[in-house]
C-alpha cells in the first residue's frame, strides 16, 4: 500500500483527493490536514461518506507518508515541500509554485519564492506529456486547471510545426468551484446564478506564463497568448475555445491524425471526430480531457474546443494519475475514465 498524506484536505480539491483514494486499491491516507477544521471529520464538512480525520498541519507526521498531495495556497506550497522531501517522502503540488521553471517569471506573476532552489527538480506533472519524467520524480508540480486543456489540444500541433502567427487566442470559462471553497463576493449564488462574465482578460490571468511556458516547450519557440476567462453559473467543470492558424496545407483530416496518433493509447484524452465538439457533459465528473476542432471558415483558420473537470483532469484526477505512475502502478487506479 501507498501511504498518503494530505496538506489541505477540506478544500475542493482535497475532498476529491479523499473520495479517489475511497476506491484506490493500492493506498490509504496516513494523514489529512485541515487548518481550519482541525478535529473533524470530512464527513462533518461535506454531505459524503468518508470519516477520514483532519488534523492540525503542525501535526502531520511526513515521515509515515510516501507521497505528500499540497492542497495549499501559492506561496505556501514550496516551503512545504521542502518539508515533505527532507522527511523522504515523495511531493505532489498542487499550487503553482513549482510549475513555472523561471524564477523570475514566477515572481513576476506572484511573489517572491521560498524555495527556488527545487525549481530544476520540480516536474511539471502534465501525465500525457512528461510520463517518463514523472516516472521518476519525487517532486511533481500538477499543472493549473486552466493550462491543461489548451496544453493537451496544441502540443502535438506546435511539435509538427503546423502552428502559424505569433499569438494564440484562447477563451476559457470555468466552473465556480474553480474559485475555491473561500467564499467571496464573486461567487454568491446572486452573482453568478443567471450569469456570465469574463475577469482578468488578455494577459492578466496568472496561468498565462505557465501556458506560455509550456507552448513554447513544444515549438521549441516562444509563443504569446492572449487568454480570457470566464466565470460559467455551474460547479465544474472548464471549456476552452482556442482561435488558431495552421498551415493552409492540412485539412480536418489531417489535423485530427496528428492528435489522435499524439493520444494513441491514452485512456484520459479522447478526440473527438469531425463534426462533434467538446462540451462539459463529455468529462465532468471524470479525469477525461475532451478535444474536438473545427474549421473557422477561411483557410488555416481552426477553433480547437478542449473540455474537463477542472476538480479532477484540472487538479486532483491529474495528481492522483501522477502519483499511480511515480509508483508503477495502473495509471487508472482510483479513476474515472
């Protein structure tokens, strides 16, 4: 059995964390933390069936884990995961503090870093990717919510060299559940019920350096984007609308090839045929990446639509299918395909 600890369990993405390892048939949770609800049980926060205890964060014993999953706040995350390796234990964070590979970059969108010198041992846990990478690692950055769609949907296509322009547009709208379980203003039912609305647009949105970063990993070139999201009225859930030049020379067919000869053999990204696109119904509640494109209608123009659970593809699904493979287990485990 792997033994699995938990920084942060009562959040959103801790919850599912919980619920997977329910039906995980190689681990079981030493420990889950909770600052705020230390003494309780998840059953006591959420309507569900698991009587896992949360302890002070003071209290967990990182040496009894083999893995540590950091369901903690940007800034918060790297000084913990300097514990968690000098306790032996294996990392998986889940905030951005490890994923953006330049320093300077990182503390341009956020803050100053506490822990830069894990920087070149982090890897950036995007599974379909970076498996092998992954297989080796003891410190896993999972990658943002947001980047993980339009990562997965590009990648092959900016590694053929098909990609044209100097800028990608992508439109995302999210889940409210993608703010976190922090209530504010923003997310009350008033304000989002009957609503739809775009917040730090253009290139604004913290996930934009992490995007860019790994874009331009596949060109081989940097590349810019402009990038919008939006705030949708239900729980999970995140479709992005990525606006595309390709080499006029590659029609739908060939366009579908590349990426379905990129996931061959992939169980989480599915391709979708011409003629259907991705929407939420197709991954939510699983740790599927839906990918669909369309003509835009003039030649080279393409919409490539990407759809996932931003709780699970976009965070804890995508952490736990890391940790199955650090461990040389079924990449499935505990997961809903």
């Amino acid at each position: 059995m792997v033994k699995i600890g938990i920084v942060g369990a009562a959040g959103y993405t801790g919850y599912e964390l919980v619920s997977m390892f329910a039906r995980h048939a190689a681990a079981e949770i030493v420990f889950a933390t909770s600052s705020s609800n230390a003494g309780q049980r998840m059953s006591d926060i959420y309507a569900c069936p698991f009587d896992t205890p949360l302890i002070d964060p003071a209290n967990a014993s990182l040496d009894s884990a083999d893995v540590v999953f950091l369901c903690t706040p940007h800034g918060a995350s790297a000084t913990w995961a300097k514990q968690v390796l000098g306790a032996g234990a294996r990392c998986i964070d889940l905030s951005a503090d490890l994923r953006i590979r330049d320093l300077r970059v990182y503390e341009k969108w956020y803050q100053t870093h506490t822990a830069p010198e894990l920087l070149p041992r982090a890897v950036y846990g995007l599974t379909e990717i970076y498996r092998d990478a992954v297989a080796g690692a003891d410190l896993v950055a999972n990658p943002g919510c947001y980047p993980t769609g339009p990562i997965l949907g590009l990648a092959p296509l900016l590694r053929a060299g098909i990609v044209r322009g100097d800028r990608i547009i992508i439109d995302a709208a999210s889940g409210v559940s993608g703010a976190g379980a922090t209530p504010s203003a923003t997310v009350h039912f008033v304000s989002v019920h009957d609503n739809y609305s775009a917040y730090k647009p253009g290139h604004t949105h913290r996930h934009v350096p992490e995007i860019e970063q790994e874009l331009s990993a596949a060109a081989g070139t940097p590349w810019r984007i402009v990038f919008t999201p939006h705030l949708l009225p239900v729980s999970r859930g995140i479709l992005s609308t990525i606006y595309v030049d390709l080499d006029p020379a590659w029609d739908l067919a060939h366009i579908l090839r590349a990426l379905e000869e990129a996931y061959a053999g992939e169980t989480f990204v599915h391709v979708l045929p011409a003629g259907k696109l991705a929407s939420l119904a197709h991954v939510v509640n699983t740790n599927r990446c839906a990918i669909s494109v369309v003509s835009a209608g003039a030649p080279g123009e393409w919409i490539i639509v990407t759809a996932l659970d931003n709780l699970v593809k976009g965070a804890a699904g995508q952490a736990l299918q890391n940790m199955n493979v650090m461990f040389g287990l079924e990449e499935t485990m505990g997961l809903i395909a």
